[in-house]
C-alpha cells in the first residue's frame, strides 16, 4: 500500500486548488467556476476518457474534493461525481458526460428510502430487473443535496441501483436548506420511471464511495479550519504573549491535528482500496467514522479557540464550523457508522482480519 501520489495527481490537485481559491471567497462562488472547472477536466476527474472524464478515477476526485473543502465552495461536486460513475457502469455513458462537460449533472444519493413496484413499465421486469430494465419506483427521501437542479436521481431502491428522471409528474421536489446553507430537496415519489442501473454490488460501490469522498471532502474542511485557527492564536495577544503559548490552547490544537491525520489516512486508505477494485466495508465506514468525530471535535476547537469571534456569524470560521457539522451527519453519523461496522465484523469476519 503507497499513499505517495504521482507526478499527475499533485498536478490535479494543484489545478483544483488555484481554481477554487481565486474562484471563491468567503464562502462565496464566482458565477464561472462550474464552467472553469469543466474546462480544466476537474469536473470529470473521476471518469474515464470514454465519458468525457480525466480517468484519474476515485484518488483524483478525492483530491480536488478536499480542495474544495478548503474553501467550502457551494457545488454539487461530491453526489454528482458518485452518480456519474454510477452511470457510467450502468451503460448511460451521455449522462455520465454531461457533469464532465458542465452541461448538468445528476444527484446520488444512499437513502433506502425507495421501494422497487413488482409492476415494470413496458418490459415485464419485476423486482429480479436485470441491469438496463424499466421499473416503476416509489418512496420519499428526505433531503438530497442538490437535487432541486439535477437532471436525474441515482438512488437505491430495494436490491438495485435506479437511475430516476427527475422532470417527471410523479415526482415532487420540495426545496430544502440544510445546516450549512446550501440547498437540498425532499423528493417524494409515486409510482415514477426509473432505469435499473446495477444489483447489490452496484448498491455497494454507490454507499462506499459517497462515504469516502465525504471523508476526503471533510479533511479539506477541518484542515482548512485548523490552519486558520493556528494562524489566529499565533497573532492574537492575551496577558501580553500570543494565545498559542498558552498550554491548553496548543495541547487542543495538538489533538486537532491528529484527529485530521487520522482522517486523511482512513479517507486515503478508502479511496485506494476502492480505486483497485478492492472491498473497502470497513475502510470506507472507517473514513466516515473519522469523517464525523474530527469535523465535530476540529469544528469546535476552531470555534472554541477563536473566543468570542468565533460565535459570530459574519466571520469565516463559523462557515467550516457548519459545514464541519453538516458533513459528520451526512451519511449518518459517528453513531450510526460504527454500529454498522460492528454488524460487519459480527457477520463476515474475514473483512476484520480474523480467522
């Protein structure tokens, strides 16, 4: 296992983050930026050339995911690279390309909020659909991020993956605005089109890569939030000597930084496993574990050790604290995840390491 990325992917990630930091700022997106990164094939980073992507696969959308963290641009970035991947194995290689050229995009999304109709629509598929089969879907789902502008829903729906049209009269869209302010939608849906893109494995891929590439996408974040905090308490003056002298505040920042460490080698392992066509069960869940306990503990200590300023809402570190929480329960929480990996080891375990 070799975590040192080549000549081309910190070439990719350079690209990203020149791009993200002259195109946002406080939060705040230049109205070209999802036109620039299209241009420069950051869009389609993940995609191989036969979707119009970069084919630098799962490590390269990782990478310019945490760039965009850093700077925490308002894009529909991470749901839209796992739905076209998605697409793109499922056979609907157009829509996969229409993210990459900046055209549109779809939304993923691992809610099992669906429920797969015995009735097909025009070809007799039931809930045994083979990949490519017409299916009729229903459920709601409660809040999916970006959804209100997505061409279409890539969503799980008993044992298969679906690919949902979304402009059809069987389905509503009910705007929502999530802890940090940017946009999302309950989708609710009766007995509305869909496409069957892949079985149980397909299912899999779709949850593990949004947990990895939430982990990488919160590393950008809580790195970001702690470089700004050490350059803080480096400049603020308290009882005549900066503020990172006094031992409490640096032994916080101390656990800060190995809380990101942490997550970056369980969002890196992840992405590696899943890039070679690995399992990554607990890898991924490991990343999303980390994901969420250092944007909760980085995302307070930021917070915490900015004083009073870091309450106020007109000052940057409050934007990573919200982003840092909306992220730890994105896909479920602390919580959540490691009560599924415990359920993992109790039922498969080889994918611990035991015999």
């Amino acid at each position: 296992m070799d975590f040192t990325y080549s000549d081309d992917q910190q070439a990719i990630a350079a690209l990203a983050k020149q791009i993200f930091r002259d195109k946002v700022s406080n939060g705040q997106a230049a109205p070209d930026l999802w036109a620039t990164l299209a241009e420069a094939g950051l869009l389609g980073v993940a995609l191989d050339e036969h979707s119009g992507g970069a084919g630098f696969g799962l490590l390269g959308a990782g990478l310019v995911l945490k760039e965009m963290g850093a700077v925490l641009a308002p894009l529909p970035l991470l749901p839209a690279t796992v739905a076209a991947l998605a697409q793109a194995e499922g056979g609907d290689t157009a829509g996969a390309s229409r993210l990459a050229s900046g055209a549109g995009y779809s939304v993923a999304c691992a809610d099992s909020g669906l429920t797969l109709e015995d009735a097909a629509q025009s070809d007799g598929a039931s809930d045994g659909a083979s990949d490519g089969a017409k299916v009729v879907v229903s459920g709601e789902l409660v809040s999916v991020p970006f959804a209100g502008d997505a061409d279409a829903l890539i969503a799980i729906a008993g044992e298969h993956l679906v690919q949902i049209p979304l402009d059809q009269h069987e389905i509503q869209r009910d705007a929502q605005l999530t802890t940090n302010h940017l946009p999302a939608a309950r989708i609710t849906l009766q007995r509305a089109s869909a496409r069957v893109l892949g079985g149980g494995d397909a299912c899999t891929r779709l949850r593990q890569r949004l947990q990895a590439l939430t982990a990488m996408l919160q590393l950008g974040v809580v790195e970001e939030a702690l470089a700004r905090t050490a350059a803080f308490t480096v400049e603020r003056q308290q009882f005549g000597q900066p503020l990172a002298r006094f031992q409490a505040v640096s032994q916080r920042a101390a656990d800060g930084y190995i809380d990101i460490e942490a997550l970056r080698a369980t969002a890196e392992s992840a992405l590696w496993r899943l890039q070679t066509g690995q399992d990554a069960t607990l890898e991924a869940a490991t990343a999303l574990w980390w994901a969420a306990e250092a944007g909760h503990r980085v995302g307070h200590t930021a917070q915490h050790l900015h004083g009073g300023i870091g309450a106020d809402i007109d000052y940057p570190i409050h934007r990573y604290f919200l982003w840092a929480k909306q992220l730890e329960f994105s896909q479920g929480g602390a919580v959540h995840t490691a009560a599924a990996m415990g359920e993992q080891l109790a039922l498969h375990s080889a994918i611990g390491g035991r015999k």
